[in-house]
C-alpha cells in the first residue's frame, strides 16, 4: 500500500481526494497539511511515496518547493493537482520535479489513473496537453502562447503579484533583492505586452480560477 502525504489548503477538496484514494484500497493517507512550512516536517516524520501538492497552498514558491523536495526527498513522486491552466504550469512543474501535473476539473477516473501511473514510476500529463506540448507552440501568438514562452521564476512573480504580494514580500519569499524584482516585472510588462501593472494583473487573473 502506497502512502500519500496531501498538501491542499481547501479542506473539502483534500478530504475528497483522502476519500477517493481511500476507495481503492490502494493508497494510505499518512498525512493533510494545509500551509507550505507543514511540508517538509510531515514529509521527513511519513517519509511517503506520493505527495499531491497544490500550486496555491500558502507560503510556497511551488517551482523552489518542487526542486528543493526532490533534492531533499528523491523517494516521493509528486502529483501536483491543481485549477491553474495546464498548458502553462504543466510542462514547468514536470521540468522542477513533479512527476505529474493533474487537472482539479478532470474525472475521478482520470485522477486515480494518473496517481496510479505516478505511484508505478510514470510521468503523467494529460494527452491533448502532450501532443500540444509536442506542437510548434513556439510560434502561438495568442495569450496562452506568451505565457508559455515565460520562465519559472517570472510565472512565480507574476503568480505572487496577482495574488497580491508587494515587492518586498516577493524579494523576501523568492530571496532575491526588490531590484531584482522590478526587473522582472519590467520584463513581464514587455513578455505580455501589457501598458501598466494593473493591465498585467488582470491577464494573469484570467489564468486563475
């Protein structure tokens, strides 16, 4: 029996997948945190094989997160299961240590099948995600494609600033200097060809449901 650590601040939803996993008598849940620093302490007292992360738990910088778990615990698969659009935090999350990027829209069915994949060794990625990853996407001209075309860090600010965050929390939580920070915003503004903050804000919004 595989064990599962959940990291999920939505209550009903990581009960649900407790609930979901629990069914096929496959999975055992060791272990629901529901803010970033819970992680690692859970994650070195269960030692699991499966930690199904949410993007937007508090306190996290999900791409730092992501390689810094896999450094400091290469046994657990990660499943990162979440609302935000795969087609533009899919292929990054696989690129900083997820072993798979799950849709909080898809089917029970698909769910278990994609853990199952995960817990087996596998990389799972939703097919029509696959074969568009594997399309000329380079030449997309459309919103989605710019988005495609940003780094991890630069969707990490641009993810922290639509959440709200000013600078300085940003410079602290990525442990970069707020320098460094306005340069990022500068190339956001230009990457996305936005005229003001509040313009590239609400672009990102679009991207969050």
């Amino acid at each position: 029996m595989k064990k599962v650590v959940i990291a999920d601040h939505h209550p009903l939803t990581a009960n649900g997948v407790e609930v979901l996993l629990k069914s096929t008598n496959e999975y055992l849940v060791v272990g629901k945190v529901g803010r970033g620093p819970e992680i690692e302490s859970c994650l070195q007292k269960e030692g699991p094989d499966i930690l199904i992360l949410e993007i937007n738990i508090p306190n996290i910088t999900v791409f730092q997160t992501l390689k810094k778990i896999r450094e400091e615990f290469p046994r657990t698969r990660i499943a990162i299961f979440s609302t935000h659009p795969e087609e533009i935090y899919a292929l990054r999350s696989i690129k900083s240590g997820a072993a798979g990027y799950i849709s909080k829209t898809a089917t029970k069915e698909v769910f278990l099948q994609a853990i199952k994949r995960i817990a087996l060794g596998g990389v799972y990625l939703d097919e029509k995600l696959a074969l568009a990853l594997n399309s000329n996407s380079i030449n997309d001209k459309s919103l989605v494609g710019s988005y495609k075309k940003l780094s991890s860090r630069e969707i990490e600010v641009l993810n922290l600033l639509s959440s709200g965050k000013r600078n300085k929390d940003i410079s602290v939580l990525l442990e970069i200097n707020e320098k460094t920070v306005s340069t990022y915003k500068t190339r956001l503004l230009k990457k996305l060809n936005a005229n003001s903050l509040a313009e590239l804000l609400n672009q990102a919004r679009m991207f969050q449901f």
